[in-house]
C-alpha cells in the first residue's frame, strides 16, 4: 500500500474513532452504574433487545420475526461489507468497535441486570450508523436508493413519534406542575423510580420537595430521604431500608405526602403503593397522564 494510502486509512481511522468517542460518557455511565453494586439489586424493566429500531426507527414498535430478520441481514451485510469483496479499513474499524462495544455492553448486563433499554447501546450503535453509512457510501446506486428508503422509513417513525396517541413520551412537564399545585412549599413527592421523576422536577418543578428511591427484587426499598436531588448514578446517599410503611408513617405527621411511579409493571410497585394506602386517608392523584400513577394524602 503506497504511503497516500496508508495515511489516508490512518486519517480515516482517527475520523471514525473521534467519531465513536463522541459517546464516552455512556461508556463512563456504565462503569459508574456497575461501581455502584447497589444497582444490581434494584427491579428494573428489562426488555428484549430488538435490532431493527436501529435501521427503521419504528415507533411505537410493531415488531415481528420477519422485520427482525431483516433487520439480521443487513447487519450482517453491513458486517460483511467491511470485509468483502476486499478490507476496507475504516469499515473493517467500526465493525471491530461495534462488536466491542456490543460484547462489553452484554457483559455489563451479566453483572448489573440493567435490561436492553436502547440508551445503553449509544456506543456500539454509534459505531453501527457510522458502519451504514460507510458502506451504503460503497454501494453506488443501490446504496444511494437503500439510503432513501431508510430515511423514509425514520421519517415516518419520527411522523408517528409526534403523532400516534399516546405520546411515546410521558406528560412530566403537566404532572410536575399539578404536584406544585398540590404541594406547594408544605409537602413532599416521593417517586419510584426516583431519577425519572427528580429530573423531571428538576425541570419543571424545582421548587417541589423530593424523596423516593427504587423498589428491588430481594423485597428492601432503597431510598432517598426528602429534600434529595438526583446526583448521578453513583447514587450517593441511596440507603436501604426494610420497611417502607415505617418510612411513610415518619413522614406522614410533618408533611403532605403524594407517591409517584412511571413503573409500567404494577406488580413491582404493588407492595410499595399497599405500604401507603395503610396509612388511610390516601386518594387517588390525576397526573394527567395514565401512565404516572400517583397517590395523596393530606399531614395528619
């Protein structure tokens, strides 16, 4: 290979890793997320991986076996054009990270149940939109018409994202302002899981007193004594405590309360919403959204 050449794969590979890099702190998330070993223990919502949002942006997904296996042989397309009819080394590059990435992300979820949630994959499908890219670039005229046809299809998703009912997204921005109403200075909203709602309040709410914490498998609540703020997934001053009715009844006498979840298995937060409504004089919060489910109950 002539010395042009020879630089201009190393300039390509400097490009494409610079590139990769740009999601380092999911990577740093990660490792902070496993560090914290108390996280292992925490119930999450683990879902199925599914491939083909990657190349066809469907949502909400109706997947199937056929769109999964097709969403299979591009990939393996995609792998195999790094390679054939000769290496590419830019290509040959970023399908080396993505099977690192990918590999590195299964083994964290081996050792921290963190479930399939596509956000812990921004590093290997990083490395994977730089791989279609590439090689949709080498293609010629069928890659220019692949390429088409998959903006097409994420601009329809990106149609249905905003359009089809129920929003993809919770209502946080209503439901923060009905608990400022609700609350005001004199109560406390404890949530489950107690990140997603901090950070909404953080937002919309920032006067809104916080507490929560993170149901589990093993039966202990791990909580965050109120006033909290969610500082990162090191999840400082996370403590567990065995029985939540006890840390409601300390609460309930000195304050208003309201209990929120966005948890969409209900059997998870079951035991956790029992432990409340033993308190008596709890009612049924509208958040305006279905899926935040929420209860009240005045000091006293």
């Amino acid at each position: 290979m002539s010395s042009g050449a020879l630089g201009l794969a190393s300039h390509q590979n400097l490009v494409s890793l610079l590139s990769v890099l740009l999601c380092a702190p999911g990577l740093e998330k990660a490792f902070t997320l496993a560090a914290a070993r108390v996280d292992s223990q925490i119930a999450w919502s683990p879902t199925s991986p599914a491939l083909s949002p990657v190349f066809f942006g469907l949502s909400p997904a109706p997947f199937d076996v056929r769109i999964e296996l097709l969403a299979l042989a591009l990939l393996a397309a995609l792998l195999g054009s790094a390679y054939f009819p000769k290496p590419f080394p830019t290509l040959a590059f970023l399908t080396r990270a993505f099977g690192a990435f990918t590999l590195g992300v299964l083994a964290l979820d081996a050792f921290v149940p963190i479930g399939f949630a596509p956000r812990y994959f921004a590093l290997p499908m990083a490395a994977l939109l730089l791989l279609l890219t590439g090689a949709l670039t080498r293609a010629g005229r069928p890659g220019l018409l692949a390429a088409a046809a998959i903006l097409c299809m994420n601009g329809l998703a990106i149609f249905r994202y905003l359009s089809v009912p129920p929003s993809a997204r919770e209502d946080w921005r209503s439901a923060m302002a009905r608990f400022e109403g609700k609350l005001g200075s004199r109560g406390v909203l404890l949530a489950f899981p107690f990140h997603h709602a901090a950070v909404a309040a953080h937002a919309y709410a920032p006067g809104l007193a916080m507490g929560g914490g993170y149901t589990s498998r093993t039966g202990p609540l791990f909580w965050y004594e109120p006033p909290a703020s969610f500082g990162g997934y090191s999840f400082a001053g996370l403590e567990r405590m065995d029985d939540a009715g006890a840390v409601f009844r300390r609460l309930a006498p000195a304050s208003d309360l309201c209990i929120l979840s966005d948890e969409p298995d209900v059997h998870k937060t079951a035991a956790l919403f029992g432990a409340f409504e033993a308190l008596g004089g709890v009612e049924a919060f509208d958040t305006g959204d279905l899926r935040l489910r929420a209860l009240c109950r005045r000091k006293g």
